[in-house]
C-alpha cells in the first residue's frame, strides 16, 4: 500500500490551524459541560454531583448514543452524515441476540459475529457512497429503512431475551457488570471510554484517519495525490459499522433482550453529540474528544432537567438550543479567523 | 475486487429500495386458507404498531375470532408508538382497501377525525380498540376502562407502601387516550386511596425501555426515600425494573406496580423485583374487536363501549388460570 505524502506545504499550514482549531473547539465544549454541569449542581446539590449519580446515571446513560456517534464522527469527517446508525443498532442487536440465543453461540462467537455484521451493514453504506456514487444521505437513509424493517421481520416483531443468570451472563455483564473491585462503576462506561480511545487512535494516529481527514477537506486533491478515497471511504463506512454493532451490544446487554422496535431517532442524538463536540457537517475536521464531550453534554442535560422533574418536552427544546449555540460560535470563530 | 464491490453494491441498493419501497409496518394477511377471498369479508385493523408485545396478544386473538367468523383481517401498525403521521399514512391506504370494516387503536385520539370521517361517508363502520378517539364516528370502543384500571393500580400502590412517602410515575405519553387516561387514573387513585403520599409529576419516557431506566434512576436519585414507582405500560414498566435493578441498593425498598406483561414483567413479578402489576385482556379484545366489526357489517346495533376487563396480577395469583390466560409473553 503506498502512501503518499499528503502533507504538501499547503494542507501542511492547514493542517497546523485545523489542529489548533481542534484544540479550541475541544476547550470550548468542555468548558461548556463543565458550565452546565455546574449550573445543575447549584441547582439541585444534594443529588445532581454526587458519584452515584455521575458514574451511574450520567455516564452510563451516554454510553449508547456515544458509541453510536463515535463512528458518526469519523463519517461525517468525511463531508458524509449516516442516518442509519440508530436502526443499525436495533438490527445488529437482534443479529446479536439470533446469534447468541436462536442459535446457541457462545457469548465471545457471539460477539464477533455481531461486530462483524456492523462492518458488513458500513460496508454497504459505503460501497453505496463509493462506488455508486449515491450521496451518503440518501444511501443511509434507505439503509435506515431497511435495518428498521430487517430488524422487526429477524425477530418476529418480538423481543428476544438473553439467558440472563445462565448461559449469557457473561454478555449482560458487559454492561451492568463492576470490573473495577471496589467501587461502584458499570462496565459499560468502561467499554464506552475504551471505544472512546480506539476511535482516537484511529482518527489520529492511522492511516485511516489521516486520510479520513483528507477526504473530507479536498477529495478531489486527495485522490489526485494518490490514495484511493473510494477504497478508503468503503473501509471508513465499515469501521464506523463496527461501533453501530457495539452500540448494538450494549444496549441489548443493557437490556437483557434485544427490542426489534426500538433505535429509530438514536441517530438524530448521535449526530447532535458530534455536532455539539465541536464536528463541521461539512467535512474536514473534527475530534473523538470533542464527540464524547458532546455526547456527555446531552447526557447531562437529559439527567439534570429529568431530576429537576422539567418536563420532558424541554429537554429536546434546550438541546436544540445547545446545537444552536455551539454551531453559532463555531461559524462566528470561522469567520474571524478566515477574515484576519 | 471492484466488480465483486460493484456487484454487491448494487445488489444491497436493489434490496434497500425494494424493502424501503414497503411501508415500515409488517401487515398480515390471515384468515382461513384457500376458498373464494372475495366473498370474504374484508376487515382492516390498525394498531398501534409492535413496540409492545400487547399487540402481538391482540393480533392473535384477532386472528383466531376471525377464523372462527369466517372473515378475512390485515393487522398492521407503525414501529412506534410515537409514529402518529405514519399510522395516518397506514389509515389512508386501509381505505383505499374499501374493507367492509375497519378496526383502529389510535396513537393520538384527535389526529385521525378527518381520516375516520371519510371511513363514514364511504359507510365502512369503525370500531375503536384499546384508546378511544375523541369523535362519534366508532360504533364502540372494544377497551379496558384504562382509569379504572390504574385506579386500581394506584390502590395496590398505596396498600404496599403503607400509605406513605413519595411515589413517581412514568407514564408513556400523554398523547393517546390509554397514556391520559391511566395517568389521571393513577393520580385520582392515589388521592382517593392514599392523600398524605407524595406524588411526583408525572414524566413520559415513550415507552422506551432504556429512557424509561433512565427516568427511573434520576427519579432514584432525587428523591432518595422514594417508596414506589409506576410504569404505565409494558416498556415504561419493564425500563423501570431495570433502573431500580441498575440503581441497586439505593433502590432496593422501591416499591415497583407496573402495567401489561411481558416476559420480562412476568419474570420481575415473579423473582420479586416488581410488586405486582394490572393485566389487560388484550387476546380477549382482539376477539371483542373483530365479533364488534361482524356484527356491524350485519346490521347489529353495538353498546357504546365493550369492557374487555383487567385484573391485578402479583405473585400471589400469577398461577391463576383466569390470569395465564390473559398474560402473554
């Protein structure tokens, strides 16, 4: 595999103020949760920062739609978005729950299969995109619609449960299981923060993440130096399959049983997490960072308004304020920085 | 590799398209085999989907009456429950049908007058099940009086918590008529049964298992004495269970009465982790449903509203052969 050198002197001084874009962005939104954070802890102190209440409630609850705009993130890097992670999730856990329960794989085969399985839908999606040429909104979406109904037609429209306290224990242990002796700390954020660092490591230290990069600002400049970008978006595609079938796991782990009927709107609040972690939807740019901050933010919000008791019909209200604001800046940062 | 890429490719978009061409409900069709279908009557059913397995229960005793009755049925409905435009959409083409009756739960009880009102000028009579619709045009409403029900549920409540402390309800929405409906019930129950006990404002978690969790555990964790938490139906209850079962023992006096079965609420009956819960009789009401639809298309008059009953169900009756036959899986 021959690799060019993509850091010509041009994208080289872009590379420079992207990273440093990167960091600020990445600041920002953190000092935003902390900003939230702290507003609900003035606001309800004997319950809101409380350990329990952050590592159980809070962190747990990003773990799903984390997982799923991990790999949004590295799509939409690209100048694509992928509608089809939340029914992809609901498919791959039925895929997940056949595997282990319809046909009595062990728990790890299992496991494997399912993640393979997420690559296989990404590897459609982006041969789709690739090869077809068919704008990832489009190509994403009928695959939405195709997991949503794949997924009701797999399991009968019924909901399979796993062998909690038997032959699957071992699964549901993923997520409500404590590794950690000692202190109270569900495995599930462990496995989230876990694919947390894999992502990075992909986005910045491998070849897939520098040309995911690459792609995403100048396609036509990547391609001409070179790379094959319809091989490296096909393979993208996959990877980012690979955390919709985690996504996938967790959530049946969670659950005990996979529900067929569930997932449809999860891709909207994964692709809100990116968009609040500071992520272009116009490709280029972006940070795992700044997505796992982002999927924190919702977290926080979605815990803090249901333990203030606010109605539940402001909670999608305010988070669109938050996107709102954060895209706001972003674009009033862009445009100082392009004008100066 | 690239024709193999491109081959596949074109496959998987041929397949996207052709299944994304279908409706996202999985309609049906049943009824006896073989035989003359256009003679047969006709009945359309739209229910509320298959996020629950309530449903499933429905169909299936929707089926069996109209295998009895001789009568053909298609039983459909949207993935969710919070797919009211999608059921309209479902409505629609059950008229173009032209069924000889039409048998509709609906999502949102004001969203499908306009809808139900060209069922009645092409004369096909409606029958309403499990939510009633805000309208005239249903000859009746084969349902569980769903306020009576939770008041019900909200007197076991009381009884288990002694009368005293907080209790939060989640409730699925506030949208149809069985939401509203059990919500108010509840909350008159407890007035009637229970006055000096904290009730939290209610809060909807669509009946998704995991939102439903995690509305329980914030609820947990607000309210660190709370005596008891009820799940207005099947997911919200099941996602209950799993944040008391989550939130460990800081919830380990919580007092859970939940709404429908379900395995997983038969399970937490039985294992203990939930106090007990109100069954509908929904097998029961696909019957009542598709009998009411027959006897429409034969001139019959019908009662105003059929009450398909409920009953509490705890770990005491659970074995009951009157409450086997009304629980499903």
């Amino acid at each position: 595999m021959s690799s060019p050198d993509t850091s010509a002197p041009e994208t080289a001084g872009r590379s420079w103020i992207g990273g440093l874009r990167n960091q600020v962005q990445q600041l920002f939104a953190f000092l935003g949760l902390i900003l939230i954070f702290i507003v609900f802890s003035i606001a309800q102190p004997q319950v809101f920062p409380t350990y329990s209440n952050i590592t159980g409630n809070i962190l747990f609850s990003a773990v799903v739609i984390g997982l799923l705009s991990l790999g949004a993130t590295l799509i939409i890097i690209t100048g694509g978005i992928d509608l089809s992670v939340g029914t992809g999730m609901t498919l791959c856990a039925v895929m997940a729950a056949t595997f282990m329960v319809t046909w009595h794989l062990p728990v790890w085969l299992g496991l494997i299969l399912t993640l393979l399985f997420g690559a296989l839908l990404g590897f459609v999606n982006g041969t789709n995109v690739a090869i077809l040429g068919l704008p990832p909104f489009i190509a994403t979406l009928a695959m939405m619609l195709v997991a949503q109904g794949l997924a009701l037609v797999i399991s009968n429209a019924a909901p399979i449960y796993f062998d909690a306290t038997g032959a699957h224990a071992a699964f549901i242990w993923l997520s409500t299981g404590n590794l950690i002796p000692g202190v109270k700390f569900p495995n599930a954020v462990l496995v989230f923060l876990l694919a947390a660092v894999v992502a990075y490591v992909l986005l910045n230290k491998t070849l897939l993440g520098r040309y995911d990069i690459s792609i995403g600002s100048n396609v036509e400049a990547t391609a001409l130096s070179g790379i094959d970008t319809r091989k490296w978006l096909i393979i993208i595609y996959a990877t980012a399959g690979l955390f919709t079938a985690l996504g996938g796991i967790m959530i049946s782990a969670r659950l005990g049983s996979a529900q067929p009927a569930t997932g449809a709107g999860y891709e909207l609040q994964a692709i809100a997490a990116v968009v609040i972690g500071g992520t272009s939807l116009s490709g280029g740019k972006g940070t795992i960072v700044g997505t796992v901050i982002g999927a924190l933010i919702i977290a926080v919000i979605n815990n803090g308004l249901q333990i203030m008791s606010v109605r539940q019909e402001w909670q999608n209200v305010i988070l669109g304020l938050v996107i709102l604001i954060v895209v706001f800046i972003d674009q009033f940062r862009s445009r100082r920085l392009a004008s100066s | 590799m690239r024709k193999i890429s491109v081959g596949l490719a074109a496959l998987g978009v041929a397949a996207s398209l052709t299944l994304a061409a279908c409706s996202s409900g999985t309609p049906t069709a049943s009824g006896s085999a073989g035989g003359d279908s256009g003679a047969k009557p006709y009945i359309a059913i739209v229910s509320k989907g298959f996020q629950h397995q309530f449903w499933q229960a429905v169909k299936s005793g929707a089926e069996s009456k109209a295998k009895e009755l001789n009568v053909d049925i298609t039983f459909e409905g949207p993935a969710a429950e919070t797919e009211v435009e999608a059921q309209m959409t479902m409505l629609q083409a059950a008229l173009a049908k032209k069924p000889a009756a039409l048998g509709f739960a609906a999502l949102d009880s004001k969203a499908a007058a306009s809808v139900l009102q060209q069922f009645k000028d092409a004369n096909i009579p409606v029958i309403a099940f499990d939510s009633g619709v805000d309208s005239d045009i249903p000859l009746t409403t084969a349902a569980t009086d769903n306020k009576a029900a939770a008041a019900e549920a909200a007197k076991h409540m009381c009884e288990l918590i002694g009368s005293k402390g907080t209790v939060g309800m989640i409730v699925h929405d506030q949208v149809s008529k069985s939401g509203t409906d059990r919500r108010d019930g509840f909350i008159e129950g407890m007035k009637a049964n229970c006055p000096d006990v904290k009730l939290l404002d209610p809060q909807y978690g669509s009946g998704d298992q995991a939102k439903s969790a995690d509305i329980a555990k914030s609820m947990i964790q607000a309210n660190p004495d709370i005596a008891g938490i009820f799940g207005s139906n099947e997911g919200s209850a099941i996602g209950a269970v799993k944040g008391v079962q989550e939130a460990g023992d800081a919830a380990k006096n919580v007092k859970l009465v939940g709404f429908d079965s379900g395995q997983a609420q038969i399970d937490a009956i039985n294992s203990g982790v939930m106090a007990g819960a109100i069954t509908q009789n929904p097998v029961g009401m696909g019957e009542a449903l598709v009998q009411a639809a027959v006897d429409a298309i034969n001139g019959k008059t019908l009662p105003k509203t059929i009450d398909t009953g409920f009953y509490w169900y705890d770990k005491t009756n659970i074995d009951d052969p009157k409450i086997q036959a009304v629980l499903y899986k």
